[in-house]
C-alpha cells in the first residue's frame, strides 16, 4: 500500500487534506434502485452510498465513487467492487486505518440497502474498473410447466420447460473468445451506428442445480448460468440469456447464436431476459489489488 499523498507544509500554509484511497466490495438487492450509476433525480446504488458516505464521515461534499461495472435497474450483486478517495484521517488508527469501524459505519446507516462486505485501503494506482481483468454473472432460470408465478421474477425467470441443456451449452461454447456482439447489445448512445462492440468471453456455462431441501416455488427445477468476461457490453447477458433459453425450448436452432455473431443482425430474435434473474457475482483483481470478489476464484 502506498503511502497517503502529502507534501512539506512552510510555517504560513494550512495543513492540505491528503486522502486515502479505499476498495469497498459490495452487495445489493437491485430491486430497489434505479441502476448502479449515479443519477442525480433517482435512486441508485452509487448515489445512496455517495450520500451514506459524506453523512456518515461528516464530510463537505459527496465524494465520487467508481464501479467495477454498471447493473441495471433489478439487475442484482454479491460482489460489486468500488473505489472512493476518503479523507486520510478517517478512521485512522496507530496501527494504520480501521477497516472494521469503517464497515460498521456504513452498514448502520445503509440499513441492508447495500451491504458493505469489504473494506480495505489500498494504492492509488488501484481503479475498479480500468484494474479489473474480468467480471462473472450468473442468470437463474425456473423451469417449469406451467411457468412459476410471478412473484419468483426478482430474483429468477420462470420459463417453460423441459430446455435442452446439451443445446443451450453447444451455444455457450459459440461465444467463448473475441466475438463483435452487436446482435446481443444495446448500442452506447456515444458509439456510432457501424462501431463494432467487440468482447471477449472466457467461459460460459449452463447446469441445474440440486434442490434437496425442494426450496424451489412449485417445485420448479433451477437452472443457472454461469458467464465469464473481460468486459460486457449493455444487455449483452441478459440477450443472451433469452436466445439461449428459445434455444433449450427448441424455438430457434443450435447455431442461432453463431449465425447472429457473424450477421450482426437482432431482428426477430426474443426481447432480453428480465432484470432479476441477474447477478453480478464476481470481479477479477490482481493481487495487488486484493484479488478477485465474490466467491469465485
């Protein structure tokens, strides 16, 4: 860790407020906001914890706060990764800052909102985002005939089974690599329209899961996917997910996925998964960075 930005103050200088920069990891219920990012007239996740932050460390103004990577509206996290630059004297201690009272704090006032899971000062060169080498999300289906109730959508999608599973992982293996997702993303209002929105995926994978307590809504068999990136692109997960479910239903062939890759073209394809069967579970770090979050590894 790097030492707290200071300089040699002469006899007629105020002391300069030097700061520290901290990682919080963190875990949300996506339910309840407007998006990750910071919109000044909603709700958000970055906004609630830029005000917890500046009331509870009574500082002047809300200090800005950067994300490993932006989730939607429902769109939840287990192991979101942040950056913020706090003041150097905040819980500081003889034995160096006080990572537990820190978290103690902001817990009490973000009242399970947002879950602070982490808290630890690290260097300035570290960035949530632009030192991150992957993120890893993970889409919970419920299969069922007929579909669950509603209620279940927060957190999964109930659809209609049986889905092939050999079929929805023969396309998984057809994004793996460096592909132009143009078909599976919502163009950046900053791109132009020709702009290719090329991403590499490292791993992709569809498995049910065991069930032996039968906690399942209506005993719907649970069904998980489990992606892998350097980088997504927006809605590219959740466009994914609803071709490759129309893929296990036998509603579109095998290679439907690899044909739109190399087409480029969305038309007619089914409408993006919904919000809550997402989660963001795990970002990728260096070890001078703290390593990955979340529970994978």
């Amino acid at each position: 860790m790097t030492t707290p930005r200071w300089r040699v103050l002469s006899s007629f200088e105020q002391p300069v407020v030097t700061t520290q920069r901290w990682r919080l990891d963190l875990a949300y219920d996506g339910n309840g906001f407007t998006g990750f990012a910071f919109q000044p007239e909603f709700t958000t996740v970055v906004g609630l914890l830029r005000e917890t932050l500046a009331s509870t460390l009574h500082m002047s103004e809300e200090p800005l706060v950067v994300g490993a990577g932006r989730t939607d509206t429902g769109v939840h996290a287990f192991a979101q990764v942040v950056h913020v630059d706090l003041p150097v004297q905040l819980f500081a201690t003889n034995r160096g800052p006080d990572r537990e009272r820190l978290m103690r704090s902001l817990n009490k006032q973000l009242r399970g909102r947002i879950r602070v899971i982490r808290a630890d000062p690290v260097s300035d060169e570290f960035h949530a985002r632009f030192s991150a080498t992957w993120r890893e999300y993970r889409y919970l289906l419920l299969e069922a005939t007929p579909p669950a109730l509603e209620v279940n959508a927060s957190w999964s999608w109930s659809v209609e089974g049986p889905l092939d599973l050999t079929a929805m992982n023969g396309a998984c293996a057809d994004i793996i690599g460096t592909h132009d997702f143009r078909a599976f993303c919502r163009r950046p209002t900053n791109s132009e329209p020709g702009e290719p929105l090329l991403r590499h995926v490292i791993g992709a994978r569809w498995e049910r899961l065991e069930d032996e307590w039968g906690m399942s809504p209506n005993n719907a068999p649970a069904v998980r996917l489990t992606i892998r990136a350097t980088s997504f692109c927006h809605n590219m997960v959740r466009c994914l997910t609803s071709t490759m479910v129309a893929i296990g239903q036998r509603r579109l062939p095998q290679n439907a996925v690899k044909q739109r890759l190399e087409s480029l073209k969305r038309d007619h394809l089914p409408p993006p998964a919904p919000a809550g069967g997402l989660s963001l579970i795990g970002v990728g770090f260096d070890e001078f960075a703290g390593g990955p979050s979340g529970f994978v590894r």
